[in-house]
C-alpha cells in the first residue's frame, strides 16, 4: 500500500503544524475560522513563496491574521478584475456581432461562410484555422448541456441565430479567435471602434487589441478558477507593450517616465495586474466607467477588516510587491480620476 506523501491533518494537526513552522498563532478559534473557511492550501500553501520562501519556517513575525487579510484582500482584487473583466467581453462581443451582422449578414450560413474569414493565423502557440472555430461556433449553437442557451432556443425556435445571439454562448476565447481570422476590412474596424485613438499606428493598435484581450481572459479565468493569481504573469504571446500604453493614455501620471523613458522597474508592471488594469481602462474610454472601475477599485481598501487605515495600505504595499504592481497604484488612479473631472468642469 502506497503512503501517501501528503496526508490528511485535522485542524488541531494543522494549526500544531503551523505553530511548529514559525507562524504566530496566538488566538486559536480565528486560526480554526480561517482553515476551515479559506482552506489550508489557498491560505497557506498559496502564499508560501512569499511568507515562507525556503518551505520550512515563516518569515519572523508572520501572525495568521496576516494571511487571512492577505488572501482577502487578493480575493477582492480578483473580484474586481473578474467584473471589469466581463465588461470588456461584452463591448468587445457587441462590436464583433454588430460588425458580423453589418458586413456579412444575420444568418449563421452568411457570417460563418469560410470565405468571409482567412483559413488560418499563425498563433505563438500554433496555427489557428477557421475550421476549427466554426465547428466551436456550431457546438455552441446546439450544445443541449448549456442551460438557458439562446442560441439553441433560437436554433430550435426560428429560422437562424444571428451573431449578437451566438455571442452570448461563445467562450471568450473563441471569440477573440474568430476575430483574429476576420480579413483586414472588418478586423481593422472593428480594432478602430475599440481603439479610437487617431494618433496610434494601425499596426500598434492590432497587437495592442490582440495582446489585451488574452491577457485580460488570462486573469478573468485565473480569477474565475481560483487559481495563484498572484503568481501570474503574461508571457510574450501577450505582452502589453508599455510605449503603446503610455500613447493610449497620454499625460495620465499611469505609466511613470524617468527623463522621457520608461524604466525597466515599470515595465515589468506590465506582465500583470497592473497591465490589465489600464488595458481595463483604455476600453472603457468614458470618464464615467473609468470613474466607476477607480471607485471599485478604492473600495477595496475600505472592505480589509484591519481597523488601522496605515495597515491598510501596507497590506497593499505587501500585496503590489508579490504581484508586480505599482506600490503607488492607489494615487496614480485616484490623481487620474481627478484630472478627468477636472477636464468635465
């Protein structure tokens, strides 16, 4: 009989094990809420890089207090990525069906027809064919296992399903696929009615568009899977570029120049959260979403149940060193929002 190399431990063997480890645990009933709330593996094993980093002991000081507002805390950012991320599909799925439906036709037989597309696009990670993703766009039309789905009430109920209808059900990955096999005319409108800025070179903002929507599907799906969000980062299929961003969002005080250069300490703010976040911003376009992501994003602050104000912020200068984002995030945000309303007046 195999032995199993990670056992299960009851709560008392956790929190013995923990107390053994380094971690200070002074008021057991919390350590017990926290274990069998959070879990072990999201509370501890998590973060262990961080508070752990040689797998044996904790960091001097670390209390179990501290992981838990960590991991709230992380949790509320995923939370707040997580809705702007279904945001930005919904504007990105509107313009794509809208497109479709303009420039080819409502029917399936006219906005799937193969020569309206190119048969295939040279992914990093492999060749994408236009085959494969209509055969997705069918599942999606007469998958029976999807509840509620409008395009197989549409399929059964009237003559066609137009694209605004099979959007609603297409992953966004398969989404963000079929857009990449359009032909250059509805590719290229469809990128200029997401990106309006006339400044920007087509070719800038095709890669821009390209790279932002994986990275932000990245970490929605990170963040809907409870997956180490904070570990991640995009890789070079989806790298943000920090000199796009910056034209995107001129004079914002969001990307910081030395001497007219962005540094490599800023740059690599770009491989995360941080690159998504303005990613996030440049599709809302409108000072009132733009307002309404900023607020929800301070109101974060407001729900770490820490009652010092200044704790709150140095869980946050914490949480902006593990996750690659700018420590002063929260002033370049709510400095930006000012400048907009100021613009208003």
């Amino acid at each position: 009989m195999t032995i199993c190399d990670k056992p299960f431990k009851t709560y008392d063997e956790q929190i013995e094990l923990l107390k053994n480890r380094g971690l200070i645990i002074e008021d057991y009933e919390f350590a017990l809420h926290a274990l069998n709330t959070i879990s072990y593996y999201d509370l501890i094993n998590r973060y262990q890089r961080y508070f752990m980093p040689d797998g044996e002991k904790f960091i001097d000081n670390t209390r179990i207090e501290l992981l838990y507002s960590f991991s709230l805390f992380d949790k509320s950012i995923q939370s707040f990525i997580l809705k702007y991320s279904m945001f930005i599909e919904n504007i990105f799925k509107t313009k794509l069906a809208y497109t479709l439906a303009k420039d080819f036709g409502a029917k399936e037989s006219e906005y799937l027809s193969a020569a309206k597309y190119r048969q295939s696009y040279q992914n990093p990670n492999g060749t994408l064919t236009f085959n494969s993703i209509f055969w997705e766009c069918k599942k999606t039309i007469l998958d029976p296992k999807i509840t509620n789905n409008p395009t197989l009430y549409y399929y059964k109920k009237h003559n066609h399903v137009p694209p605004w209808i099979l959007l609603k059900n297409l992953s966004f990955s398969n989404a963000i696929n079929l857009f990449k096999l359009l032909k250059d005319t509805q590719r290229d409108t469809i990128v200029n009615e997401l990106i309006t800025n006339g400044q920007i070179a087509l070719s800038d903002k095709i890669n821009f568009v390209f790279c932002s929507l994986e990275a932000i599907r990245l970490f929605r799906n990170s963040a809907a899977h409870n997956l180490d969000f904070t570990a991640l980062r995009t890789n070079e299929t989806r790298k943000l570029s920090p000199t796009v961003i910056s034209k995107l969002l001129p004079g914002s005080g969001l990307v910081k120049k030395e001497n007219k250069k962005i540094s490599k300490i800023e740059r690599s703010f770009f491989r995360g959260i941080y690159g998504v976040m303005l990613s996030m911003i440049i599709y809302l376009k409108t000072n009132y979403l733009i307002g309404e992501f900023i607020v929800d994003f301070m109101a974060i602050f407001r729900g770490v149940d820490i009652n010092d104000t200044n704790i709150k912020y140095h869980l946050f200068k914490c949480y902006s060193n593990i996750a690659d984002m700018p420590v002063d995030t929260p002033d370049r945000l709510t400095n930006y929002l000012s400048a907009c309303q100021q613009k208003q007046l």
